[in-house]
C-alpha cells in the first residue's frame, strides 16, 4: 500500500517537516490548517473567498450532515464537493467526536452508538459500517474512521477499554471501505493521556494500516504542556511515510507547537467561530472588536495584514458594524481569521522549506504583545 | 440652478424615461433601482459584490447612523464612503420616515420632532437643520429634506397640515444647507391621497427650488391602483429636467408600473429583506426556498440567472442553508436577489432605449407564472 503522503523535508533541529497528501481532488501542501464547514458551509463566507483566502482543504461534520439534510441526499445530488460548490479536497470526520458530546447519548455498544438527533431529538444509530456508508456517500477525499472519545479525565481501566474498542471500529472500518474509490481513510490514535496506551493504540492502527494517522483524544481540557508532550511523542511513534493529524487544534500558539513537534495537519472552528464573536487574531495578539478603544480606530485590524478587510475597513466600521450585529461583521471578521490562520500555516511552510523553523518559532512569540 | 438630471430619452408610447444623475460621487444611469444599506452596510454583502452586482447608487439611513454610531464619529473617519467602503454615489433619507414609525415618538411641532431612540430609550430631537447636519457631517451624494409623514387614511385637514409643515421644513433645510459640497438636496412631495393637495406640495417645492424631486407618502397602505395613479398625477406635475423618485417602493411590478409613469429613481428593502427570509425573485415569480419541493431541486434558483448563486448552487443547497440557519443563506440569496432587480432595471433602461417598453412591459407580465 502507497501513501498519499510524500515527505518533502525534515527539519534538522526539530521534528516540523514539509509534505504533501495527493487526493482524488487535488493536492495540498503541508502542515496545513484546514477551515472547518460544519454543515456544507464554512460559516459566512463562499467557496470563492475559500479560493481567494488560499484555503487548500476544509473540513466536513458527517455528524450534522449525516442528520440534515442527510447522505443520501448529497450522494443524489452529486456529492458534498457539487453539493456545497467546493472543488478542492475535503475531509469528513466520523461523527464520533460530536456524538460523544451530546448530553442525550443513549447508548455505547460493541455494536456502535445511539444517540438523539439534537435538531428534531428522533433516535439515531451510527456504527463503524454506517460511518463509511456516510462518508462514502458524501465523497470526502479523506474519511475518518469512527472512535470513541475518552472523558478527560479517565482511569487507566476505562482508557484501555474505549482505546481498544476503537481499534476494533477501526478494522471494521478498514473493512467495509469501498478501496476502489480513491477515497482515503485515516486512524485516529487514543490512548487517553497514557503514554504505553498511545502506543498500543498506534501499534493496533498500524496492524490494520490506514492512509494517514490522527492523534485524537486531545485539547479536551487536560493542561496545555501535557497536549504537547503526548503530540510530540504520539508524532514519533507514527511512521514518517504518513501524514499526521492533531484533530481540533487549535490556537497559533498550538500550531506552531504541534508542527514543531511534527505534526501535518490541523483544523478548528476557532477562527470561524471567534470571528463571529467579534475576535480577531493579528500576529502581535488578539484583537476584541467590541472594545470601546477601538470605537473612532481608523487603522485597519492589522496593518502588515493584506486581506480584503484590512485593506478596505477601520476597526471603528468593524465594531460599528459588530455592535449593529450586521451580517457583514460575520464576513469580514471571518476573511481576516481565516487569512490569518492559512497566512500563518504558508509562512511555518516557507520556514521549514528554508529550515529556520526553530527561530520562525521564537520570532513568533517576540511579535506577541505581552 | 442647473440641474444634475440630464434627460436622454422619452417614450413615444408612454412617460418613461431615459437619463442620468451627476453626483460628486459619479453618474448613474436612471430609472435606477438603489439597494439599501440601513447601517453603513447593504445587509450581509460587501462593497465588492455590491461592484460586481453593478449597483450604481446605494442608499443609507440618516436615522440609523444618526443613532449609531453617529455622524460626528462618520465625519471624523472622513465621511461614509469612506466609513463603509463604497466610491460610489450614496443617497441618504432624513430621518423622518423611521422617526414618524416609532412607537415612542414623542412630539411634532413646528420646530421639529422628538423621539425616543430605538437602542437605547433616550430622547433625540430633529430638525430640518439638525437631518441637514448629519447628511453633510455623512457626505452623501444626494440628501432629502426632512419631511412629515402622513397617516393613512388621514383627513384633508390632516393633510394640509402636514403638507405645508412639510414644505415649511423643506425651506429651512434648503436654506441652511452648504451649497458649497456639491451635496445635492432632493425634495419631498406629500399630499396624502389628494391630487390637489399634491399639486399644492409640489408648487410650494419649486416655488423654492430643489436639485431633484420625490413622491413621498405612496406605498403606505394604500391600494395599489391608488399608488399607481399618484404618481402618474405627480410624476407629471414635477417639471422634466429634475430627477423623479419614489421613495421606499417597491416590487418589481411597481417598480415597472412607476417607470411606464415617468419615475427615474426607486429604494427598497425589498430584495435585501427577503432573501434573508429566504423568499427569491425570478423572471417567472417568487420562490420561498424553504419550500418542500426543492429539497432535492439540483436546479438553480433561476436557469437564466447568472449571478454568483445560480451560477454554483442549487435549490436544495440554498433551502438547506435556510433551514439549517446559516449565514451564507443569507449571503448568497442577497446577492440573487439584488442581481434581479438590478437586472431588471438595466433591461428597462435599454427597452427604453430602443423606445420599446410598453411592449417590455407586457412580457414583464407575460413571463410570470400565474
């Protein structure tokens, strides 16, 4: 079995390197951040500001996709890429993450989970088998198989269970793939915050071999060094031939930290979603456009930034226009994080091609505002 | 005085009418169609699609900005085009139709009107003068004078009353107005229901003098065949070399209807407001996009459209952004709807023209579907 990954360069001083994952809709260039469009949108902008912005590859939910306006639905139209208008790569994650999140989970069995659909509150089953069905019905480039989320924290007893029963609907997913598609699947590595336990897990997901390998289980609330450690030593037990995924992060800070310590690929609402809450991220820090100091600021939200915000509104019009709750704060605050978020990853990209990493990184943290 | 209005073509069959309005801003084309933009922002769109719509003039709300965030903060970032990001020519109301719709309005009298601000509860006072600072402290291309607005039904005595409050007003703001910017200023025929009474308003109006001329007090409930004859009466009335506007109307058979009676210029929130309530405007009729029959419609809102949205997306996309509450749904049906009536109205200009819109007129209501 080939990788869709090939490995351009490793840095000399730390574990960063460049790559590249080929999909059925094109390449993208990593480490990568990948915009996250929830439900066939990523919120408030077009796919042709996606283009614009330079966005490589985004992120669906089959969770909500899955639910409404459901699979069958965007198999019969076409698939998710025609569907939402995108013709870039896609990733799907399972579902799992956000089924595990609801309050009205009925039920974890060997068999998969039943949960209550949190928009009309009907039952629903979603297996390993039936995460495929979903995922291949969309026709995301990059699936992912279905795991199970470990409470933080956890005992060991229940890490080990939820970690093993996940490599079990890892194989039934493998096994029910249709390979012919061209569509990749990847693992998803638990463990919890057990060492020896990510490393069973990678030695199970390595068994049954994948297309590329997430770290999963992560930011869910243990303190922020203990997540770089397990990344760092999750990254190195997963072999350089494949992409490595850190799922849900995450802030600058942990992008730099996580390709640091070797990993590919990344995604978070959190430039989406804080963008709409009114925060914005410029490379000295963030930037809360409600504050009253900003009501008659005719400066842009930041000056070295050429995104099509910055080179044509104040942040006095941007508060105007978030304390007005207008549709257009949405927009733009979402072109200026997203610009940030994709402009950050090309510069750690450039950084590493150039193998200064190392002090890209420190001259990341000397531009922070204390 | 000359006037910014040029005439370029009258209709042999009909009083409609081909010309264009110089403003410090540029020129645009008349019979025109302006998109509003309440509060500094055309709802959920961007200067730049507002450009590659093809908007000529955009009109924004003396009372909104007024309130929030206030034309001394507008003035002090270098005026609204620059505030909002639009070259363009921009018209701005009084102030006077939204203060006349509050509830808490306060008190009318000679001097002017109080009110009670809809954000906060606190009491506002305008006057001619005071609608004439903030358009000048605003810079809009064209300004209203400050006028009454008159119930419906109202009595003759109501009326006359109003009407002459109205032109009395109307002197104070053409008096006090710097006519040293370039701002035009527009007056406002009232007159309620009676042709007479209109042809007393719209004496007393030249009798002073104005840079343009509106219909104003048409479309507030009134029937439709009403509207229509009042303002055949008063677009005949107003003298051929100004500019003719009907202010706050209308759908697209009014806006058909009202240049087929010599109208040259139109607002409305109309196209803006319902696509954010998912209703579409096509040659063929509406369409509410939330509708169960285009569930699963890979059609485009409108096949001969091609405008961004019918260009990418289909029916069952847009109806499942509607129902799925997000942002884009918004977006993207803006951007159709203010392409038909933007649309609509260059097609007017061009049968006119070609001194064909009677019969333009006639496959107007030929296209729809009954």
């Amino acid at each position: 079995m080939t990788s869709p990954f090939t490995l351009h360069k490793t840095s000399t001083n730390c574990a960063a390197r460049r790559g590249e994952v080929k999909t059925v809709h094109g390449t993208f260039q990593t480490p990568i951040f990948m915009p996250v469009g929830t439900q066939a949108t990523v919120k408030a902008i077009t796919p042709a500001d996606l283009k614009t912005l330079e966005a490589q590859i985004i992120l669906a939910n089959t969770y909500h996709l899955f639910l409404r306006p459901g699979h069958e639905l965007i198999r019969e139209l076409g698939g998710l890429h025609k569907f939402m208008g995108w013709d870039g790569p896609i990733l799907t994650d399972s579902g799992g993450f956000q089924i595990f999140s609801l309050k009205d989970l009925a039920k974890i069995s060997e068999e998969g989970a039943d949960f209550k659909s949190h928009i009309d509150g009907s039952m629903k089953f979603l297996s390993p088998e039936k995460a495929i069905e979903i995922q291949e019905a969309l026709g995301s480039d990059i699936m992912m198989v279905l795991d199970t989320c470990i409470p933080y924290p956890a005992t060991e007893k229940e890490v080990i269970d939820a970690t093993n029963l996940t490599s079990r609907w890892a194989k039934r997913c493998r096994d029910i793939q249709n390979r012919e598609s061209g569509q990749l699947l990847f693992g998803i590595v638990q463990g919890g915050m057990y060492p020896h336990l990510r490393e069973m897990a990678v030695e199970q997901l390595l068994e049954i071999g994948f297309d590329g390998y997430a770290l999963g289980g992560l930011s869910v609330g243990e303190p922020r060094q203990e997540m770089y450690d397990l990344t760092e030593h999750g990254a190195a037990l997963l072999p350089k031939e494949h992409a490595k995924y850190v799922m849900g992060v995450g802030t600058p800070q942990d992008l730099v930290e996580c390709v640091y310590r070797g990993v590919d690929m990344f995604d978070c609402v959190m430039p989406t979603r804080n963008a709409r809450n009114g925060m914005l991220f410029t490379s000295k820090g963030r930037l809360v456009i409600k504050n009253a100091r900003f009501k008659s600021d005719p400066l842009p939200v930041d000056e070295s930034c050429d995104c099509y915000t910055c080179r044509n509104f104040s942040r006095a019009y941007l508060r105007h226009l978030y304390t007005s709750r207008e549709i257009l704060s949405s927009h733009l605050n979402t072109i200026h994080n997203l610009h940030y978020f994709v402009g950050l990853m090309t510069d750690i990209r450039q950084a590493i091609d150039e193998d200064r990493f190392p002090r890209f990184r420190q001259e990341f943290y000397a531009k922070l505002e204390q």
